[in-house]
C-alpha cells in the first residue's frame, strides 16, 4: 500500500507552513528586542533628561523576565480553562514551554543581580561586582529572590507536579512589585499593591492567550486529520486486501464482491454507517465536538480576559496618576521618556482592546466560531510588544513630581 498523492501533498503543505511560522516568529523575536534596545535613545530625544549607561540592555534583560514570567503562568491558567470544558478532545496538551521559560528567566535574573551588584550599571568585569553586597541591600536581596524562585520553577516544571510552579512564580512578581516601589517612595505600600496586580494579571492575559491558541491548534489539528488514503489495488481471485484503514474485503469466485477478480476497488462507509477512528470519514474522530470545546474554551478565555482587562486598566491608570499628577500628566506624556513611552504603550493597549473585541465578536457572530482565532493571533503579537514596552518602561527614569 501506498500513500495518495494527496497525502504526500498535505505533508509538504505543513512543512512549508510549519517554516513560515518560524520565520515570522524569529521576525517578532527580533523585533521585540529592537524595542528595549533602541527604545531608551529615542524616547530621550529632546527631553532633557539622561539615561544611565547599559539603560537598552537592562531593559531587554527586564522584557525576558516578564516573558519569562507570562509563558508558565499563562500555561498554568490556560490548562485550568480547558479543564473545565466540556467534551473536550482526548489529546495530548501541547507540549510546555516552561522549562524553557524558567531557565530564560534564571539568567537574566542573574544578569539583573549582577547590575545591582555593581551599583545598578552594567558590570565590565567580574571584579566589578560586590557579590556579597547583595545580601546587604533591599533591592539586592530582591534580585536575589528571584533568581531563587526562577531556579525553584524550574525544577516544579520538571516534576511530577508542574503546578506548584505557582508559589515561585508569585515571588517573582511579589519582587518585581516591591523593587519598582522603594521603602523611601511616599505611598510604597500601595504602589506595590498596584503593581502587583498588574503584573499578575498582564502574565495571565498575555500568557493565557498564547498557550489558548496554542491548545487549539491541536485540538484542530486533532478533529481535521484525514484517516489516510490509499491507492487502489488490484486483487486476484481469493485475494484479500485492505483497501483502506480498517477495512478488509476478499474478491474472486464465490465473493459477494460483483465486480469479479482483477478489479480495482476501494471502500467506504456505506449509507448509515457510523464513522470515527478506523473508518475513512474524512473529519476524524470528534470533529463536530472538537469545534465546540474549541469555541467554549475561547469564550471562557475572552470573560476572564474581560475581567483582567479591567483591573490592568485601573491599576495602569491609577499607577499612573501617582508618577505624574492630572496638573502635569499631559506635558508630561510628551515631554519625558517614561511619558511618552507609556502613551506608546497605552495606544498599543488600546489596539489590543480593539482586536480583543473583534475576536470577541467572531466568536459570537460568525458561522464558524473560531475564525475568532485570526484576531487573537493579531492580540498576541500586539501583546508581545506590550511586553517589550513595560520592559522598556522599567529602565528609563522616572518623571519629576512637580
């Protein structure tokens, strides 16, 4: 037996197709690292203010900390959503990308650690970093923590229990959240408060999404694979043959085949016949149920992301009114580089809401509920800039209040 030419085909269609995807991924890669890199030079452009040496690269080292945080939490609560649809396909999950995330995140923690060993400026030699200071200061036991906690979630996602990854991973952002607020800035408590909520809440929206998409995939991947085709063989007399997957038929004198010895025949489900693995129904087994589950996990997704939406929203906005004043906020947001950098981010934001809503709509309106998949791959990328953004944010200096 041999494979159809059709079959042949349909394999190098996905690798043509699994290529481009690579290819645009390590596009967005790159450009999302651009961001950090040369972000902090043009937002200073005639501002006035100065940034302090290695500003591009400790901001790219803080955008992978907070990928790094998004993919295992996202996976984390992705998986949680999916377990609570109904008739969902018996596949196997995708397989994780947390263990790559915590190590990602385990090195520029390291990397992050060092900066504040040599007083917050990127170090030149080891020579020039006070190791031991580390323990001696808040921020540095804080840099501490969460290389800590990265090496603690790598080894949760190696084990038999991926979901206690959790606990490091809320140190991580508990430490993000009390090193943006020093102990000597008015009202600590609460920005601390803040950030912490945005960041959780950014992490499980931007990582929900990937790892949604990413469970659909195989769910559709799952419900639309073919049984295989097979070309048609011709038999002798007595001869018995399978002429397709599941299906065996003997041919010569005496058969009830009529068609006689030496004729090509294939088979198929007569009228009536119920179809699923083994018979040569072209949708696969659980195609009409795959679809559905796909469409109640997307509309799960999008009323919890709804909600997350919302407390990103106000946390952003409120944390925002703290470091620049309604009196100011608007010279503000054009005059310094935290201010114009976070109306860059605003407006990506705002594009997001705009993409999250037309998914939104697709879902509901639209014949085929997960063509809502089109906008949300659009959400995802506009989120990974977001990312890069915030990253961004974190290095630059902060506005004077005044």
């Amino acid at each position: 037996m041999r494979p159809t030419a059709e079959a042949a085909h349909a394999s190098a269609a996905a690798r043509r197709q699994a290529t481009r995807r690579a290819v645009a991924v390590l596009a967005l890669v790159t450009v999302a690292a651009l961001i950090p890199l040369l972000g902090p030079r043009t937002a200073l452009t005639d501002t006035g203010e100065a940034a302090a040496p290695g500003t591009g690269g400790i901001a790219l080292l803080r955008t992978v900390l907070f990928a790094a945080l998004c993919v295992p939490a996202g996976e984390l609560f992705a998986a949680r959503l999916a377990r609570r649809v109904p008739g969902a396909p018996p596949v196997d999950p995708p397989r994780g990308w947390a263990t790559y995330a915590a190590a990602a995140g385990f090195i520029v923690a390291l990397g992050l650690a060092s900066v504040v060993a040599t007083g917050n400026l990127l170090p030149r030699h080891l020579s020039d970093m006070d190791v031991g200071g580390l323990y001696q200061s808040r921020d540095g036991r804080l840099a501490l923590l969460e290389v800590n906690a990265f090496a603690a979630a790598w080894i949760c996602a190696r084990s038999r229990r991926p979901a206690a990854q959790v606990w490091p991973l809320a140190a991580v952002v508990l430490a993000e959240a009390l090193r943006a607020h020093p102990a000597t800035e008015p009202g600590a408590p609460v920005g601390s408060a803040l950030t912490l909520v945005h960041v959780t809440c950014a992490a499980l929206w931007a990582g929900g999404l990937l790892y949604v998409l990413r469970l659909l995939r195989g769910w559709r991947a799952a419900e639309g694979e073919p049984t295989r085709a097979w070309t048609a063989v011709t038999t002798g007399p007595g001869t018995a043959v399978t002429t397709g997957p599941g299906t065996a038929m003997t041919t010569g004198p005496g058969a009830t085949d009529p068609t006689g010895p030496g004729t090509a025949m294939t088979t198929g489900p007569e009228p009536g016949e119920p179809t699923g693995p083994g018979t040569a129904d072209p949708t696969g087994p659980g195609a009409a149920g795959g679809s559905a589950a796909g469409a109640a996990l997307l509309g799960l997704y999008a009323r919890v992301a709804a909600v997350l939406f919302a407390a990103i929203t106000a946390t952003g906005v409120w944390s925002a009114l703290r470091r620049m004043p309604p009196g100011t906020m608007v010279d503000q947001l054009t005059s310094t580089a935290y201010g114009r950098t976070l109306l860059a981010k605003v407006l990506l934001v705002a594009a997001v809401a705009v993409l999250a809503l037309w998914a939104r709509l697709r879902l509901r309106r639209a014949r085929d509920p997960l063509s809502a998949c089109s906008p949300a791959r659009a959400e995802i990328v506009a989120l990974g800039v977001v990312v890069a953004m915030s990253g961004l944010l974190t290095a630059l200096p902060l506005p004077i209040r005044w």
